[in-house]
C-alpha cells in the first residue's frame, strides 16, 4: 500500500464523520427552523445563514469524497470501446488536468478568502464571513491531491471498471 | 491560440475529464483573458452554494437515498397491487405508477431501474406477462417520474433557467400524468393480447396492505401539498420529507439501522456535492456567454435557416434526443438550457414550456439506442444482451415519442395549471 494513499485513506475517514456530523445538525436545525416558525411564530436569527453554510461544507466535503470515488459527473463518449491501454494513458491525462485545474481553483479560493477577511463582513453569531468559506479551498486542495493522486497512481493499482459499470453501481 | 485551448478542453470533456473541470478551465481561461481575476469565479460559486434551493437539493437527494434503502419500495408495490391488480394488465400499470413515483422521489433515474426493477421483473414474469414485455417496461419505467416533484432534474432546471420552482412542478404534472396514462393503456392492451390471467380483489388484501404502508401514505401529501399550497417553501417541504423520512423508515419501520446511516448520508452526498460543484463551475461561463450574446448570435444563424416556430421545435426536439442519448441528463440540463433558452425565447416559445420540452427529450433520450444510459444499466442488471435490451426497448420508445410530439405542441398541457 502506498504511502500516499495510506494518508488518503486517513482523511477519507474524518471527511466522513465530519459530514456525517454537519449534516445532522443542518437536518436538525433547518427542521427546527419551520417548528418554530409556523407552530410558535418566532425563529432563530441565525438559523437559516447556519443551514446555509452547512450546506456549503457538506456539498464541498461531497465533492472531495467524489473525487476519491471516481463519481463525479462526466461524459466520456470517446472511452467507450477504446482499447484498455489507450484508455489508461488518456484517463490519467485527463485526471492530471483535472488536478491542474483544482489546483488553480484553490488559489482563486485563497485570494476569495483574503479579500473577504479584507472586506471583514460578518454572518451568524458574529463570525467573520471568510470562517465558513475555508472549505472552499480546503476542499479544492484535497481535489488537487486526489486527482494527482490518481494520475500518478502506479500501473499496478489501477482499477479497470468501465464508465458504464461504475454509474450503475 | 484560444480556439486551440477551447478545443482541447472539448478533446478533455469527452475524454472523462469531470464536467466541473472543463466549465473551471473554459471560466478560468475567459477571466484570464478579461484581465479579470480569478477570486470572481469563486465569489459566484459561493453566492450559488449559500441559496435556499440548494438546501433543497440536498434534503430531497438525502430523502431519496433513505427511501431507496428500505423497504418502501416493496410495500409501495404492494400497495398498489392490492388495489388495482385485478385490472386487466393490473401488474404493468403498478409497474408504471411505483416506478414514476419512485424516480419523482430520488430523481436518479438508474435506481429506479435498479432498486424498483429487480422486484418487478421477476413479479411481472410470475405473473405470466411475456417476457420482452416486461423487460421493456422495467427498462423505460425508469425514467418516468422526471416531470413529477420533487425530481432533482425539475430543480436543477429550474436553478440553470432562473425560473420558478413551483411553476415547473406545475408545469410538469399534466405531461407527466399523460405520460402514465397512455403507456397504462399500451400495457393493458399488451397484457389482454398475451392472455394474462387477472388476480381476483380482495378487500382484506387492501387493508392489509394500506396498513402496512400507513406511515409513507401521506409522503406525497407531505412533498406535494407544502409545495402546490404554497404553504411552505420548496426547501421547507425538504426539510419536512427528509426529517418525516428519517423517522418514518429509521425508527417506526426500522427498515434502516442506526449503523448503516452514515453510509447513506455519505452516498447521498457524494451526488449533491457532483452537481452542486457542476453548478457553480458553469455559472461563471453561462454569465459570459450571456455577457457575449453568443445565444443571439446563435439565433440570427439558427432564424436565417429556419422561419417558424414549429420547424425549430421539431429540429430542437432531434438535437435534445441525441443530446439525451449521450449525456447524463444533470450535465445536458447544465451544458444546453443556457445557450438554447435565449433562442428558443426569441422563437416565441414560454421558458416554462420549454423546460417541460427539455425535461421529457433528455427523459426518452436516456433510454434511446444506441447509447442511452438506461439501456446499459438495464442490461447490467437483468443480464441481458445490450441487443435485446434495444429490441424490447422499441415499442415503448415509439410511445414515448408520439407523447414527446403532443407535449411540444400542445403547450396548453404545460402552461394549463399556472395561467
């Protein structure tokens, strides 16, 4: 088992419970939320901008773990029928820009970051806005290092599923 | 030097590079060229991720999911088959109706084909239905709940087009039920002509059976009602189904343990997470396009071409197919509304109207030969040779397309409910 991997493996597993932590309280306060609202006319202030973020952290957590699965949505008409060797050699092409690319959303997500703890606006209990915006490039760093990783990932670890068999799964 | 970019990102999206890669790469390559800098594409990401509908998504997605791992689909269809099995063809319609509601309810059309399929083939081959019958009705029931709510592909359009929500639940309801209606109708005939023998009604059946279900009886209620009364907000209405789900199939039924929750949280998340990435990487290049009237410009060609209305709607029709064959309906819905709804406006075609057009197209094309999704799932799970699949396929697919031809001309049966 490589190393790297090993590491993966590990932040796969907090990734889970974290999202499994958040999105029990988004479930539990957006439901809060409407009890207090239609059956007691009153609401939390910050109820809805929390669920909101929520939303925001467990779609980006998603997203990563997405990645790690191979499930993000893709349309790979010309892997189709392609000779499992051509197809090898062009996925990894393909998941070295994709690594590319995430690497340069999370500088994008950095400089989004500083300009906001610039601005200094804040959002629910007094928490500076750019708080809840580090998953962002937290999580486009992780896609960086998932797709590096999977273009990288030596010969005898790579799994051979078809496109088709793995949507179907 | 742009043109070459472009082309290799074209060479990269239909190679497997994921749909939210390329819309990144294309946004980040067009705010290079503006001089504009890069933070822009992330602020609107982020203004995306912080909307109510998209609390909605992810609290119908996780609803979905639930339902999709207990037992409800079986005592939805045993439900159904207590009250109209004794109808000639009983089975089939039950075929029809459970898995539409099924698809409305989880909004991925392969589960349906999966979870739904695998109890009803073998119920409907029991049952003495003929066997490419029934293989044909499992594969193309599928995709059958698209336009019903809460459908995730309803939503997304609905966030891609800037329209309302509730008006294209509306909008949907009446294409929709025609829909059931006249494949209800192929299949009694299909099942008279095949002499399949009827079951008798008991009552005793019915009561048992709606006792069984009497916890997800009022889950259409719940979706639908907060919905159409306008008593909720769409994601109120999430919020309510996911929190009346999670007790109704964790703690009455205990179909799902504790334990295997966050197994579904994960898989449900992974969805939600894939399409609203997709989403916020394409809202930056959809605002250029819009920003570069490349819609208009694509129209003044399209209009020198084609005069009316109804021309464009039939090649509109086509293209989508084909596009719906290829695509997986959320990246189509991403990819196409933005450059097609500023034409098909200037055509003088209501947005409502042709979101429903949208939504049905991409539905039948997932189940198109030869490539449609729909068939390989299919043929995965019943295996069975892709060509049977196809050949099965075809009299529901003809079906289809007659109903495609009403819903695109007949825009009262769209626009009916929200005048």
């Amino acid at each position: 088992m490589d190393r790297w991997e090993q590491i993966d493996r590990e932040i796969d597993r907090a990734e889970g419970i974290l999202l499994v932590l958040l999105l029990s309280l988004m479930i539990g306060t957006a439901f809060l939320q409407i009890v207090l609202r239609n059956l007691f006319a009153t609401g939390l202030a910050w109820g809805d901008p929390l669920v909101r973020n929520l939303v925001v952290w467990v779609g980006f957590i998603g997203a990563a773990l997405a990645t790690r699965e191979g499930k993000h949505i893709t349309i790979d008409l010309l892997l189709r029928g392609m000779p499992q060797r051509t197809r090898g050699v062009i996925e990894r092409l393909t998941h070295l820009f994709s690594s590319v690319i995430c690497g340069l959303l999370t500088f994008a997500a950095i400089k989004f970051i500083r300009n906001e703890a610039l601005m200094g606006s804040r959002t629910f209990w007094e928490i500076p806005t750019w708080v809840p915006g580090l998953i962002l490039p937290a999580t486009f760093a992780l896609m960086t290092f998932r797709f590096g990783l999977r273009a990288f990932k030596p010969l005898s670890l790579q799994t051979h599923r078809t496109s088709e068999q793995s949507k179907a799964l | 030097m742009i043109f070459f970019a472009i082309l290799v990102l074209v060479f990269l999206m239909f190679s497997g590079a994921p749909l939210f890669t390329i819309f990144s790469g294309l946004t980040l390559l067009l705010l290079f060229t503006g001089q504009i800098d890069s933070s822009a594409m992330i602020i609107e990401m982020y203004r995306l991720a912080t909307t109510p509908i998209l609390v909605a998504i992810l609290l119908f997605t996780f609803a979905g999911y639930l339902l999709s791992e207990s037992k409800a689909p079986r005592r939805l269809i045993g439900l159904t088959d207590a009250v109209l099995g004794w109808l000639p063809g009983g089975l089939s319609i039950i075929a029809l109706l459970t898995c539409a509601g099924f698809t409305a309810l989880t909004g991925a059309t392969g589960l349906t084909i999966i979870a739904m399929g695998g109890i009803l083939l073998p119920a409907l081959l029991r049952g003495r239905y003929p066997e490419a019958f029934s293989l044909g009705l499992v594969t193309n029931s599928g995709t059958l709940g698209l336009l019903f709510p809460p459908s995730l592909p309803i939503i997304v359009y609905a966030v891609v087009s800037k329209l309302s929500i509730n008006q294209l639940f509306l909008a949907g309801l009446l294409p929709g039920l025609l829909m059931v209606l006249l494949l209800s109708l192929f299949s009694v005939q299909r099942a008279v002509a095949a002499q399949v023998p009827r079951t008798r009604f008991h009552r005793n059946r019915v009561s048992r059976a709606v006792r069984d279900a009497l916890w997800e009886l009022p889950l259409p209620l719940v979706v639908l009602g907060g919905v159409y009364s306008g008593f909720f907000a769409v994601s109120e209405a999430a919020a309510i189904t996911a929190v009346y789900v999670l007790i109704v199939e964790v703690v009455i039924y205990r179909d799902i343990p504790w334990t295997q929750l966050p197994q579904i949280m994960r898989k449900s998340m992974i969805l939600v997470g894939g399409i609203l990435i997709i989403l916020g990487s394409a809202l930056g290049f959809t605002n250029y396009l819009i920003d570069a009237e490349v819609p208009m410009k694509m129209f003044d060609l399209i209009k020198a071409h084609i005069g009316s209305p109804f021309l464009f709607l039939l090649l509109l029709n086509v293209f989508l197919l084909i596009v719906g064959c290829l695509m997986d309906i959320f990246s189509a819905l991403i990819v196409v509304v933005p450059l097609i709804t500023p034409v098909a406006q200037a055509y003088g075609i209501d947005p409502v109207h042709l979101g429903i057009i949208f939504l049905t197209n991409l539905q039948i094309g997932a189940s198109t030969p030869p490539v449609g999704m729909n068939l390989f799932i299919s043929s995965l799970r019943f295996e069975q040779p892709m060509v049977k699949i196809v050949r099965v396929s075809i009299p529901f697919i003809l079906l289809l397309l007659v109903i495609l031809a009403i819903v695109t001309y007949v825009p009262w049966l769209s626009l009916a409910l929200i005048r």
